[in-house]
C-alpha cells in the first residue's frame, strides 16, 4: 500500500514510558479534532497510536511516534510512523494475525490498528528495529 510522502510540520513524541504512550495518544486525538474527523474516528486513531506506542515500550523499549497531517486534493488526513531499534519481528505475518501475541496479551494491537486504518505498513529488519506506518483520511 502506499503511504504519502510525511509532510515537513511534524511532530515528534519520544516513546519509552507508559507516560509517554498517554502522550502521544492525546497528541493523536489533538491532530484528529484539529482536522476535523468525527469523535468515533479521533476515538479510533487515538487508540491506534495508543497500540502502537504501547508495543514500542513493550517489546522495543523506547522509539518514537512521529505525527503528521497529510493532504491530497480536497482531502485531509493523518500520518503515523512508529519507530523503533528494538528486535524488530521475524515474521511480519504472523504478528498481523489476531492473537498472536509473544507478550502474553491479546494479540491485537497490530491486526486492529491494521483494520482501523486506510493505509498500513510494516516494515521489519530483524534485529534492527521495526517501522508500522499508517494513515487515515477523514
Ligand atoms: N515494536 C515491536 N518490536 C518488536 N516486536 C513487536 C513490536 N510490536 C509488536 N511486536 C510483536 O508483534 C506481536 C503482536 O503485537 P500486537 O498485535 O500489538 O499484540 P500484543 O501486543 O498483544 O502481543 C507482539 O506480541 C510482538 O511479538
Ligand atoms: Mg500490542
């Protein structure tokens, strides 16, 4: 799938606490009301940065969740990256089915902010860290 390019004002939460996920989940909601998506879509993109933030500290320790607005046209939206230089996943796959979990969770963090979203990618280097960006349009 292809994600737009980020655009040049984004913002940048350094992710390694639970404090730190609360903050880019109310960044994500702050983002999503300024550009206008509905409480049931600012509800839904908080909680997918929220997700995505919670597996950094989880399984990466820290990385970082960058926001961004995006635009095409007449349409708006919003942009995540979440990045890390954690362990990374082996198998991309495996990781996006609902349930698997190697955290003794539920295994549906990646798979439901995959749902949630338009646009989704996930980009692995075993060992090296892991990318999951994402993008929704109002
Ligand atoms: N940032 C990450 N770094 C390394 N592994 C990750 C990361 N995020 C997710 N994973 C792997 O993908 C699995 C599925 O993640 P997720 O769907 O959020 O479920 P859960 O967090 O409940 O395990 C995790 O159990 C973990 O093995
Ligand atoms: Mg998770």
């Amino acid at each position: 799938m292809n994600v737009p390019v980020m655009e040049p004002s984004a913002v940048l939460q350094p992710v390694s606490c639970d404090s730190d996920v609360v903050a880019a989940r109310q960044l994500a909601r702050r983002l999503a009301v300024e550009i206008g998506f509905s409480r049931p879509d600012q509800a839904l993109i908080a909680t997918a940065v929220s997700e995505l933030a919670r597996n950094i500290v989880k399984y990466a320790d820290e990385g970082e969740i960058e926001l961004c607005t995006i635009a095409s046209g007449t349409r708006f939206g919003i942009k995540v990256a979440a990045r890390d230089r954690g362990p990374g996943v082996e198998d991309v796959e495996l990781a996006m089915q609902d349930g698997y979990s190697t955290g003794n969770s539920l295994g549906l963090g990646l798979p439901g902010t995959r749902r949630i979203v338009d646009d989704f990618e996930i980009r692995s280097e075993p060992g090296r860290g892991l990318i999951v960006t994402v993008a929704k349009w109002r």
